[in-house]
C-alpha cells in the first residue's frame, strides 16, 4: 500500500490502512459511534473535540459534504477513521468528499481498517488515547501518544466555544433566550429560533450578572465536550442563575446542572454515541429513542434540592433527564435537537419554550401590576 | 392496554405464491415461539403442510385446513380462542381476519383482534381511506383517486394524465396493479385490477417513475412506543415493485436530514393509523437531481411521498429482521399479546430490549430470484406487479462485495457478474417513453449496467436511462475497474487481497486471471487470504451479543472460532424458486433441529432471508453465505476443530446442496447421508440402467444422449412419444414430451442455446400411466417407507404439479406390494444413507399391471413435510439419526410400509400465473407450480374437496364452463361432459368440441376460436365474465400450435377462475362438486391420525 496511515492505541495494538484526509498526525480520545448517518454533523460536533472519532458503520461519504450539513464552524474532531470512504459520492447536495473536506480542514483521515475489531476491543476495554499517523511508524507514534496530554485534562470547551457574543433570530419576544456557548450545535439555535426565539449565544466563561443583564427570558447550557469537572466555574455561575430564569441544560449543559444539585460525574466506559438509544421517563413510561453523545454520565445519589430524576437510559440506567418543576429546570443527557439522529425529541425544545413564554407572561403580569 | 389472552388463534398465509413466499412461515413460527414464551395456547390454521409453523411441537393446536371464513368459523367455534392474530399471515391472512370480522364471526364467539385494530388496517389498505388519512395529517401524497370500476378509471386518468400508476387494494405484490402509459393499457389492468382487489378498488396514481423507492420498517406497542427497525432503500427506483428490486440495508445515498425526514414521516403515520405491532411504509423520494430536476429556487429538503403501509409482517420485515438480527415478528406477536417494547428482552444482546433501533456495520444487499430460467418465453420486463418467486440476501462491509455475493447467491448456474447478454438487452434501445416501464428494467437489468460500464459508457447516460442514483452505479464501475485490474496486472497478494475485499469469487478471479479456481484458492490460502467470520449483532458491536449469526468478509478479526465438539453442516437450499420451494427449507431446517437433539453442534449455510433455517435460533450457528463451493469450503476450513472439518450433510437443501457433493468430496471434505456415489449411481444414465436391470426393476426405454443423431435414432427405436431432458436438472427442467421427429429436432437445438450442450440428455419412452411416488429411509440395510402417494393426473404431469393422495386409495395391493419391494431393492443397492424420493409409473399391461421405475433421488424430496405430517413419522429426524450413525432398528423402524390410518390426504399444487404474462399455464412434465395445499379427512372425498377449496380450483355449485379440448383428449372427455350436463352446468364450447357435446343431446353455445377473427371468441367470454370455469386441454407441445389454448388460458387465470387442462383434475373437480362438499371436518391434524399412530418410535 502507498499511502499507509496506522491507529496506535494507548495499550500498543496497531490498526493499518489507508491514509486519506490532510497526511500528518494527531492523537486524542478514540471514541466510536453507531450512527449510520450524519457523518459530516459529527465531524463538525463540538463535543468530539479533542477525539478521534471512529464511525462503526463502513461507508461513510456516500452522499458526500456539503454546507448544510455543518454544525459548527469547523471540523471538530482530531482525525476520522473509517471502514471505507467513499471517493466518488453522490447527492444532489454533495460538493465534495469527506476525504477532501477532511484535507481542506487538516483532519487526518484513516480508512480500511477493521474497524469492528476496533470498536470491540474499545467495548471491552473501554476508550483510551490514540493516534492516527500518516507520517510515523507505529513505534514512533506510541512514543508521541505516550508523551501526548490525556483528554481528561484538557479544557476543550474553552477551544469550541464562541469568542464573543452574537445574536441570531428576530424573534417575538421582546427578552432573548440566552445560550451558553460550551460546544453548541447550530441546531440548538435552529430549533430555537424555530420555536420563535431570539437567541443570544455568548461564550463559556461569560459570568451570571452578564446573562442576567441580558434579560433572559430563557437559559440554555448548550452540550459541548470533556469532563464537567474541569467546568466549576462555569458551575458557579449558573448556581446564581437557577431559580431565576428557565434553563435547559443539555448533554454537558445538564451535567453541570446536576453538579449544582449535588451530583457528580463519572466515566462511562466507553461511553453512549449513536442515533438508537432509548430512554424511558419515569413519569410516562414512554420510551424515546435518542441521539447521544458523551463519555461522561450523572451521578445522580447526592442530588438535592428539589430536582428529580426525569429520565433514565433504558439499558444501563443512567440518568438521562431531571427536572426542576418549581425552579423552571429542564436537563436532558442526549441531543434533543439530534442531527444527527432521530427528531423524536424536539418536544423538548417545546416543554422549554412553554416554561419561557409561561415565565414571560408572569413577568408581564408582574409588570403590569407593579405600574 | 390489553391484558395477556389465553389462548390464541394464528392464521398462516396459505401456499406459497409469488409476492407471499417463505416469510410468511418464518413468521408464524416466530408468533407461535413468542406465544409459548408468554405461556398462551396457540392454535393456527394454514392449508400450507410445507410449513415449519404447521408442525406439532411448534404451535400447540394445529389445523392444516383450507383458510376460508367457513372453515375457520368451525374451528373457532371448536377453541374457543380469546384472540387473534391477524397481521402474521400475509396478506391472506389479513383479509381472512378481515373478512371473518365483516361476517360477525368474531363478535358472535367473542374473539378480539389482537395487535393491530381493524380499523387500522382498513385505514391502510384501503387506498382512499389511507389517501384521506394522509390529507388529514398533513402529509405528502401523489396525486390520485380510488376508484371502483372502469369508467372511474378512466375519468381519473384522464384528469391526472397518462402514464398512470394502478394499485389494487388489499393484495400484495403488486398484484393486479401496473403502469398504464396508453389507454389500452390503463382498461386491461383496472379490468385485472378490479379482479384482483378483494374490494373491487383500485387506486389511479399519478407516475413518480424513477423517484427513489425507500422502506422503512416501523414497530409500535400499545403505549404508543414506536421505532423503526431499519429502512431499506432500493437500487431499482419508483416503477419497479420492492419485491422485484434489487434492496440495500440501510438507505446508501440518504443524508441523516433525508433519513430523518422520512423515520419521522413514518412515525407520524404509524401513530395515526394506531398500528400496534409491526408494520412497513413505503416512500417515493425525490431522486438526484441528475435524474430528474426537482428544485424549485434552492429548497432543502426534498419532497417525498408516501406510497403506502402495510399494517402487517411483510416480505420486507423478513428481510430487514435478518439484516438487522431484530425478530420483527417474534416482537409483533409479543406486541399483540399486550407486551410493551421495553418489557420484550432483545434475545440477540441478553441485555438490551426491543426498544431501540438496531445500528448495522455492515451493507446488506437482497437480490430478488426470478422464475424465466424456468420460462424462457415469460415477459421479462419488471414493472409494479412482483415475478419473483424468492430472494437472496447477502452481507458484507462493503456494497460492492455484498452485491457480488448475492448474485452468487442466487445460483444462475455458473452467471457470475461477468456473464453478459447476448445480445444486450433490446430494452434499453427504446426510447424512453415506450420503454416498457419508463426505466428499462428486466431481470438482467443488472448484467446489462456490467456490460455498459465495461464499454466506458458514461454514468450520465446509464442515469438518464435508468433513473438509478449515481451511487450505484458508481460503485458497479469499481467493480469492473476490478476486473480491469485482474485482467491486466499480474495476481499479487495485494491485489487478490483488494479483489476478494471487493467480493470476488475465486471462480470470477479465476477467469480473469486466467487460472484455474482451484489454483487461486491454493494461492490464496498460501497468501494467507481467507475470509474472517462477523456477527450480525443488532448493535453495532456496541453490546457483547450472543447470536451465533455470522457473515464473511475478508478482514483482520475472525468472530466465529471453531469450537470443540462433534458438529455437522446443514447445507440449505438457497432461493425459493419454482422446482426449489420452502420444503427444502422445513426439511433444512428439521436436520438442524436432529442434530441438535443428537448432541451435535448444528451449523447452518443459506442464502435465503425468508426462511426459518436463517432464523438465528434454528441452528447452533448460522453462516449467511451463498451455497457454492468456495464458500461453503471456506465455512468448513473456518470450523475444523480437533477433529477436523465438521461433516457435511447435503440431502435437504435440494439441488443445491446435491450439486456440492462432487467439489466437497474431490477436496477430501467429509460428507454424511448418501454422497456423492449414490448421487452419480443415480444421475448417471447408464449405471443407473445398468443397476437396475441387475436388480431387476423395469424402466421406461430410453437412453442418454448427446446430440441430435442420437437422439433420432433413439427415438426411433423406442417409440414415440418420448419424453426428453437434459440430466442433473431438478423440477422438470427443460423437460417435455415430444410427439414426432421434427419436434425432436427442434427440442436438440433449444438445448444447445441455453448451453447445455455436452451435458447429456436423456430421452425416454413416454408412458401415460398412474404415477406413484414414495419416500424412504434407508440405513444400507433396511428400508423403511412412511408413505406411498399416488397422483391424480396421469404421468406427464410434473410430480410436483401433480395433486397427490395419500394412502393411494386406488392401488391394488399387488401394485403396492411391487412398489414396496421395488424400493426396497433400490434402497438397499445405493447403500443410501438417509431419505430417497422414488417416482413410478404403473401402466396397465396384458390383463395386469407393471411398475415402472422413473427416476431415483437420493435426498429429501418436495414431499418430505408432507409425508411427515400425515404420517407422524420425523422423516427428517429419523433419517439425520441415521447418517449419524443409529440404525433404522435402533430407532424402532423396520423394512417396509408404515401402517396407514383412516386419514386420506391429498395435497394440491398452487400456481403463480397471474404474475407472469407470456407463461403457458397448461400442466406438462416442466414444473410451474410455487407452492402447495394439503386437504387431509377422513375419506378420499372429503380431502379432495378441502384440496381444491384451498388451492381455489373448486367449481362453483352452478355456472357456465368453457370447453375447448384437444381431438385426442374428445374420447375421453365424453365422461366429464356428460357430468357437467347432469350436474347442470351451462356449457360454452369451441367449434370442434361443441359438435361432440350436442351430439351427447346436451345444450351448448358455440364461442369462435381466436384464430377464426370472428367473435365473440372464447377470450371475449372470459372477459366478459361469463365463464366460472375452463376445461382446455393443449393440444400439442409446440408453440406455434398452443396460441388458442394459450389465450384461453391466460385470460382464465387474469379473471382468477378455474383452469383445468389436464383432464384427470377436471375429473376429481367435477366429481367432487357432484357428490356435495358440504361434508368435510374440521379437526387438528393429529385428530385424523388417529391417536394411535402419531407418535413416532
Ligand atoms: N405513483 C407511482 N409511480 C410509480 N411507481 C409507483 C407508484 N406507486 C407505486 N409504484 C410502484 O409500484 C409498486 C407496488 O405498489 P404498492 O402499492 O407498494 O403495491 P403492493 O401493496 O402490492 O406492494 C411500488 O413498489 C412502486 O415501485
Ligand atoms: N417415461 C416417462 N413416462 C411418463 N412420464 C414421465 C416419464 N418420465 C418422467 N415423466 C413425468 O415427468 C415428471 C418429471 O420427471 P422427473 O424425473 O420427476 O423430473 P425431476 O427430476 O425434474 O423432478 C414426472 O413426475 C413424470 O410425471
Ligand atoms: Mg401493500
Ligand atoms: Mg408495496
């Protein structure tokens, strides 16, 4: 083979294919994903930063790239390893490969491996760091990955977030909803905007009186990547939000709304990705089938306060939803605004909305009496 | 929600027919588990015997019994069921349910539909309730109207504009539906239409030929829980019906916003109707823009619309069920029994439920079997009305090599993608307004694209003719830049590494690289190139599974190691086709189980995604792989354990598995059963002669033969008529009767173009005796015969065409005797091991009779399920003991006949004809029947009548039968006519025959021959309605001669009337309707047995 690339994983093995993408090397928190569509909205994932991403279905690149499909401004991911990309796509929408699209953006790419076997070994001994090389030999690349910073200890949501604020959407109401930059998805804003909102995103590390100053009428911690211990910041701030103005937390966003009220996280082993999971409300009963992303869950033992444990993961239990009735709280752990995956879950966007507008009108009322 | 019923009543789907095959018996069977696993009594009732679901231990009360709302009135009335479930058996099983709804049947016993309501299903399938449903909720449709008769038609063409799409409603498989693109077209399909639709209502859609046709399987529970299974998108787009087109599992070319547009669309339907179990829905989706340019300033998302939902199990739940791993049917059936998804553990994973959607790391490709090997004059244009009589299903991880092993799947003698038509197909030099369906697609369609691409025609033009994405087509140019490769480059590793990860066999390597494919294989195992084994998990890998479902691929990490212990391969029958049906499968299926009960490791191989024996619990493990020698060799290599490679058991899965016992011995594989000595000592037209003159069994005269000469000569000496085959063929193929010398020639020459030259041919004298068939188990010692049948119609007629009787009411004990010591004689000199099928013909000579031997099958044969049920005899079982080494003694069975109970049997053909325009329906000795019916009472009479109700040749009570019978056939219809005058039948004849009726003094009205111009002509009369039934019997075997007959015959099968041309059916048919039918019980299939026999030793 020409143009060999290899996958040097933390514990030695070697996986060798085909180099495809930018030629180089980088290293980062391998990670699989059983979504069999919607690679090019992974790519662009804010929560994969500082991961390779491994897709388990083979062909990826069938219907090609194109500039609906981003959900940030960038390829996110560190490198993409793939069973077979595919060079000659084709959809009406499609303006190039992921090959290219990898190439333009200096992702490094590995293709034609088994990437079965690769998922299994990181199924039974859960993700490690690895590194995806076109321009090292397998020995050289585990000594760079040994030397290589651990994921854990990266702050990648400082990376993903946004610099400065911006606004988007012109929205009814006369108060915005502000949105919590620690890796959002352009749906999230999408779907808001939808739902008839004007959103204000602002960065990760903008303080509560800053949002507050905003007039929120609404707050969403959007999902981004990491572990939420390293956000206590970001936790503080938001305890001075909670109970003020409605929030929606989701995926990272809902993990520190948990830390808030008691909880802690802890490392899944190799953590919930795809398009197919289902969780169950507690009050229902009714199963939803979900798109996740994360490598982190809640510890839900300590929590307090009032908040309640929504949802949960129908196959191993975790926790999957709280809510807050009193204080306007709403957190989900998968993607509610999907893409990819599954639309069954927008409904979330509406139960938040409810809380706003519900909030809004109080306020008017408020308003009203008090001239 | 539904509380758990007690008891459940299940209906099957009745024979196998083309559009309704082996997926339905896979799903009765995993309705019947699934109620056993809920610990509720189920009774089902199926007329089809060749049914896994219909034996004893898999439902607790089973009837095999015509599927009509009388008779499954009575037996409701006898159980009592609290329920029933109506979504499991096919389309015939849902309008049954319907229909015994409708009548009050089920409100006067107090039984509940179960799963599914029935106004949802009449929201589905009738097309204009389902059209307002989708108006009311807001989603996409075509335009069209549903309509009731002709004159609507035509008004609601006329408004939406030629070419118009017709679809009945309540039938499957496109039947009687089709693309009108003139309105000739448009009134002789709504005429068929109308027919065809049990609610005389067809729907007149506007044509969205050459949109992308994608599928979606969806499952709900009664809490409102819905998911979908997987979606399925088809290579052939719009115009192509789904059962005719090539499938991918999942959708290649759709982005997650498309994919997601159309699940939520699904699930938005799914609610609204109130399905509650599984269900599939239909999508048209706007194409590439390469094919048809759809935008309208910039649109995002592209429109789509919903063709249709089928509110059951379908052949496409089958097939999603065993690419994804998830037992839609096993579910449904839970569903339907008050089970929410998240309560029905998924068996595949141990951990997980049924509530989530499974994730595939790997492309499955089906391609659809289609019958015109067998009928070389059948139309082969695909359209919206289904022809294939089966499928194959292939995995791997990419779509190029999924694709190239389903074709070998499919077993087309040797067609690999190389093989090219000649000449191309004149299809596609139509323009496209006249190609046939607008996208030019025939069942070579596929070889076709391989030609083009071959000769460096552009994508864009093979897209502009054939509105198939680019993707496709795309990676078929891979395949032949493959090919390119191998034919120019010498063979390295790294190229046949490449090659083989494209899913190239080593035969097509072989020929491109010019070697032998047994010096590739060498070179390939040198290499260190053999293919890894993969699990279908449901998951992705996600999951730790427990499946023991694998596919091959040529990978790094083998799933499937061998395994200590003693083991046994079952090799299956590949794709339901016509001489190839779903008993191979039962009996696969039953060898599987023995082993397993014997203590041995049971693996199977098959190809077919309908059948039970690819259900991942039948076997042990589970190879989905075609069934040629490479690949089952590799199988084979792959499990060598200690004791080497497991042995390999070929006498179930039909010619299919036959055909490997020659490659698997030569390469010193080891074979149990009957090998490949016994099966050349039978195919082997001199040794078997040879054998039998030593054992003195007499034969019709005959020869083999290898060219025209010889076959004159031949003939020559022996007589005519003469019956004529090439050999090693199964179903009758190619197989005819010839009356003179001229026919003879003519016959020589069609062999050598299907090329078949150079394989003899066997040639015997023809005789018009009764025909006896009869199974056995030998052990090379003993002889033990379960049954003997006898056949109504007289030689000539394909066994498997045949109705058959069991107990042969009508031999004498002498002709029985000689029958048993026959094959006795025959048994032991083969020193078979196992089953042997052999067929006699008794001709009546000087005062007596004489036997005659016809042909000898060391295997399991058609008949083997339904000796098995009428009998209690566990042939499959009885005879796997045996190759494992327990004698017939061992097992309580001796030498000789089974003792008969007062059960009579009769088992009845059923045909597929109104799929295939252009096929002659008249009985010869060349199989066409796709599935079969059993009738079983207590006299001959009463299971003859239950025969012809359930295969539908039961003549009305009073009506007008059409008489058009052959000069040498006049003599002998005398009889018939009279009893149609007596049972007081109005009679049509044509000219000829018309004489000989009035000069038997009875009233007829003479209708003119087609060939006479004048009418009205007897196909006016059937048209017209006027006719009930059809009694015709062809007058010779050539073409050229048959035109009246074949127009009569056709036109009796598109307006679904009685059709008789043998004169013995015609015989039974109307003997039967004169002594009254009204007499026949209704009992579960022990009950006639007798309890006596039923249980085997
Ligand atoms: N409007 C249409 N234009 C073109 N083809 C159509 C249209 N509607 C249906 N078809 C084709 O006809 C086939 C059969 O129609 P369908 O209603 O699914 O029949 P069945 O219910 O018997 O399966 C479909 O698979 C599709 O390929
Ligand atoms: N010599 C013969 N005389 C009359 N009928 C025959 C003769 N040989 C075969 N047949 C008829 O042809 C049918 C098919 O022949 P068979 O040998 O069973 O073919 P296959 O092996 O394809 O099933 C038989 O069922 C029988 O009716
Ligand atoms: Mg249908
Ligand atoms: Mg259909």
């Amino acid at each position: 083979m020409a143009d060999v690339a290899h996958l040097v994983l933390a514990d030695g093995s070697v996986f060798s294919g085909r180099a495809f993408g930018a030629r180089g090397r980088a290293h980062g928190e391998v990670v699989f994903t059983t979504s069999m569509t919607g690679y090019q909205e992974a790519l662009t994932d804010p929560s994969f930063a500082g991961q390779i991403l491994v897709m388990t279905y083979p062909l990826i690149g069938n219907y090609g790239v194109n500039d609906v499909d981003c959900e940030s401004r960038q390829v996110q991911v560190r490198a993409f390893v793939v069973r077979e990309d595919c060079e000659e796509p084709s959809h009406w929408l499609a303006e190039g490969t992921v090959g290219e699209y990898l190439a333009a953006n200096e992702i490094v790419g590995l293709s034609e491996i088994d990437t079965r076997a690769l998922t299994r070994k990181l199924r039974s001994a859960g993700v490690m760091m690895g590194m995806v090389t076109s321009v090292d030999s397998p020995e050289e690349a585990l000594d760079l990955l040994t030397a290589a910073p651990p994921y854990e200890t990266q702050n990648h949501v400082a990376r993903v977030s946004i610099d400065e604020p911006e606004t988007t959407g012109a929205g009814t109401s006369t108060t915005p909803i502000v949105l919590l930059d620690l890796g959002v998805k352009y749906n999230i804003v999408r779907l808001l905007k939808q739902r008839g909102a004007r959103v204000e995103v602002v960065p990760y590390d903008t303080a509560a009186e800053e949002i507050l100053q905003r007039h929120p009428a609404g707050l969403v911690v959007s999902p981004g990547p990491g572990d939420p211990a390293l956000l206590d910041e970001q936790c503080e701030a938001l305890r001075g939000l909670v109970g003020r103005v409605p929030i929606l937390g989701i995926c990272l966003g809902h993990q520190i709304i948990g830390r808030i009220f008691g909880g802690s996280n802890y490392k899944l082993k190799f953590g919930h990705r795809g398009a197919n999971h289902p969780v169950r409300d507690l009050a229902t009963g009714r199963i939803y089938i979900t798109a996740q992303n994360h490598g982190y869950a809640l510890d839900g033992d300590k929590l307090n306060g009032g908040i309640e444990v929504r949802q949960v993961h129908l196959n191993d239990g975790t926790i999957e939803g709280l809510a807050h009735p009193e204080m306007d709280i709403l957190t989900i752990q998968y993607h509610s605004e999907a893409s990819p995956g599954p639309r069954d879950n927008e409904y979330i966007f509406d139960e938040f909305m409810k809380m706003v507008t519900a909030g809004d009108e109080q306020r008017a009322e408020m308003a009203r009496k008090s001239a | 929600m539904s509380s758990k019923p007690e008891s459940v009543l299940i209906l099957g789907s009745g024979p196998i027919v083309i559009g309704q095959a082996a997926e339905f018996d896979y799903a009765g069977t995993q309705a019947c588990k699934a109620m056993r696993e809920e610990e509720i009594r189920s009774i089902l009732v199926n007329s089809n015997p060749a049914t896994i679901m219909t034996d004893e231990d898999v439902a607790d009360v089973v009837y095999i019994e015509p599927l009509t709302v009388e008779v499954v009135a009575r037996i409701i009335e006898r159980e009592r069921p609290e329920g029933l479930l109506p979504t499991l058996g096919g389309q015939t099983g849902l309008n049954l349910a319907v229909a015994l709804a409708e009548e009050g049947v089920l409100d006067h016993y107090g039984v509940k539909l179960l799963g599914t309501p029935l106004e949802a299903i009449r929201r589905a399938e009738d097309r204009q309730l389902f059209s307002d449903m989708l108006r009311t909720i807001g989603e996409p449709e075509t335009e069209s109207k549903a309509v009731n008769t002709l004159e609507d038609a035509l008004a609601a063409a006329q408004a939406i504009g030629l070419p118009v799409v017709i679809r009945p409603a309540y039938t499957l498989g496109g039947t009687g539906g089709g693309i009108a693109h003139t309105r000739e077209q448009l009134e002789s399909i709504v005429r068929a239409g109308l027919a065809a639709s049990p609610i005389t209502q067809v729907l007149v859609e506007r044509s969205l030929l050459g949109w992308k046709e994608v599928e979606y399987e969806v499952m709900r529970d009664g809490a409102d829980n819905c998911i979908t299974v997987c979606n399925m998108e088809n290579l052939d787009p719009m115009g192509v019906h789904t059962g005719d087109s090539i499938v991918v599992a999942p959708s290649q070319t759709l982005s997650d916003k498309d994919y997601q547009m159309l699940r939520s669309s699904a699930l938005k339907i799914i609610r609204e109707l109130g399905i509650e179990g599984g269900c599939n829905i239909q999508f048209a989706l706007a194409p590439h823009t390469a094919v048809i340019d759809w935008r309208r300033n910039g649109t995002e998302s592209p429109p789509y619309s919903v063709i249709e939902v089928n509110p059951r199990v379908s052949r496409s739940s089958a097939l999603a069920s065993k690419a994804t791993g998830y037992p839609i049917a096993r579910v449904a059936a839970k569903i339907a029994a008050g089970k929410r998804l998240d309560e029905i553990p998924n068996s595949v994973t141990g951990q997980t439920t049924a509530a989530f959607e499974p994730a595939l790391d790997y492309v499955v490709v089906k391609i659809p079997r289609w019958p015109f090997d067998k009928f070389a004059f059948g139309e082969r244009t695909l359209g919206t009305q289904m022809k294939a009589t089966g499928e194959v299903m292939a995995i791997d991880r990419t779509f190029e090599a999924a694709l190239q092993k389903a074709v070998r799947s499919l077993e087309l003698g040797g067609k690999s993608l190389l093989w090219e038509t000649s000449p191309p197909d004149r299809m596609f030099d139509l323009p496209q307004g006249e190609r046939p369906n607008g996208v030019g697609a025939t069942d070579q369609r596929l070889w076709w694209l391989m030609a083009e691409l071959r000769r460096d025609t552009p994508i864009e033009s093979l897209v502009e003719k054939t509105s198939i994405d680019p993707w496709f087509l795309l990676r078929l140019r891979n395949i032949v830049r493959m090919e390119q490769r191998l034919l120019g480059e010498p063979l390295t590793r790294d190229l046949l590494r490449d090659a083989k990860r494209m899913g190239f066999s080593d035969d097509q390597i072989a020929t491109l690289a010019d070697l032998l494919p047994e010096q590739v294989r060498e070179q390939r195992l040198m290499w260190g190139l053999k293919p890894v084994y993969k699990m279908v998990d449901t998951c992705a890998a996600e999951f730790e599974a427990v499946t023991p479902y694998f596919y091959s691929t040529y990978e790094v990490e083998n799933e499937a190691e061998p395994q200590p212990g003693r083991q046994a391969l079952v090799v299956g029958s590949g794709p339901i086709r016509i001489g190839q049906g779903i008993e191979f499968d039962y009996a696969s299926v039953h060898a599987a189980w023995a082993l397993r009960k014997a203590g041995y490791r049971a693996l199977m191989a098959n190809s077919n995604p309908e059948t039970v024996s690819t259900d991942f619990d039948t076997s042990d493990r589970l190879y989905f792989e075609p069934l040629d020698e490479e690949a089952v060799r590799d199988i084979l290599e792959n499990e060598a354990n200690g004791d080497g490679p497991p042995a390999s058991i070929l006498q179930f899965g039909g010619q299919t598995a036959i055909n490997l016992a020659e490659p698997l011995h030569t390469a010193s594989l080891p074979i149990i059963g009957s090998g490949a000595e016994a099966i050349d000592l039978t195919e082997d037209r001199g040794r078997f002669e040879d054998l039998m003159q030593q054992l003195g069994v007499p034969q019709p005269p005959g020869a083999a033969i290898r060219d025209v000469e010889e076959a004159l000569k031949t003939a020559q000496v022996i007589g005519y008529p003469v019956l004529v085959r090439p050999s090693y063929v199964l179903g009758g193929h190619a197989m005819e009767i010839v009356q003179n010398a001229t026919d003879l020639v003519r016959y020589m020459g069609r062999v050598a173009e299907a090329g078949l030259s150079g394989r003899p041919v066997l040639i015997d004298k023809y005789l018009e005796g009764r025909e006896v068939e009869v199974d056995a188990i030998c052990d090379g010692r003993d002889v033990f015969i379960p049954g003997i049948m006898e056949h109504i119609e007289r030689a000539g007629v394909h066994s498997g065409d045949s109705m058959a009787v069991y107990p042969p009411v009508h031999l004498s004990a002498e002709e029985r005797e000689e029958v048993i010591e026959y094959t006795q004689r025959i048994g032991r000199a083969l020193q078979a091991q196992g089953l042997i099928n052999i067929q006699y013909v008794i001709m009546p000579e000087n005062g007596g009779s004489s036997v005659y031997v016809l042909e000898v099958n060391p295997r399991a044969s058609r008949t083997v399920p339904f000796l098995s049920k009428v009998t209690g005899v566990p042939m499959v079982q009885t005879a796997v003991n045996v190759m494992l080494g327990q004698t017939l003694r061992e097992q309580g069975y001796s030498s000789g006949l089974w003792p008969e109970t007062g059960l009579v049997a009769v088992k009845a053909p059923v045909f597929s004809m109104a799929k295939l325009v252009g096929v002659d329906t008249h009985l010869g000795p060349e199989m066409k029947s796709t599935g079969e019916v059993m009738g079983v009472d207590r006299t001959f009479e009463a299971a003859l009548a239950k025969a012809l109700i359930a295969a539908d040749l039961m003549l009305p009570r009073e009506g007008t039968i059409l008489l058009s019978i052959a000069d040498n056939n006049k003599a002998e219809a005398l009889s018939i006519v009279r009893m149609l005058g007596q049972a007081g039948y109005r009679l049509y004849a044509t000219e000829g025959t018309a004489e000989m009726v009035r000069a038997q003094g009875l009233p007829v009205e003479e209708v003119y021959k087609i060939q006479s111009g004048k009418h009205p002509n007897l196909v006016d009369a059937v048209e017209a309605g006027l006719v009930d039934g059809v009694i015709n019997t062809p007058e010779g075997y050539l073409v050229a001669t048959m035109k009246d007959g074949f127009h009569i015959r056709r036109a009796a099968t598109q307006a679904r009337i009685p059709c008789f041309t043998s004169l013995d059916t015609a015989r039974v048919a109307i003997e039967t309707r004169l002594l009254g039918v009204d007499t026949y019980s209704v009992a579960p299939l022990p009950e006639y047995r007798g309890a006596a026999a039923g249980s085997a030793a």
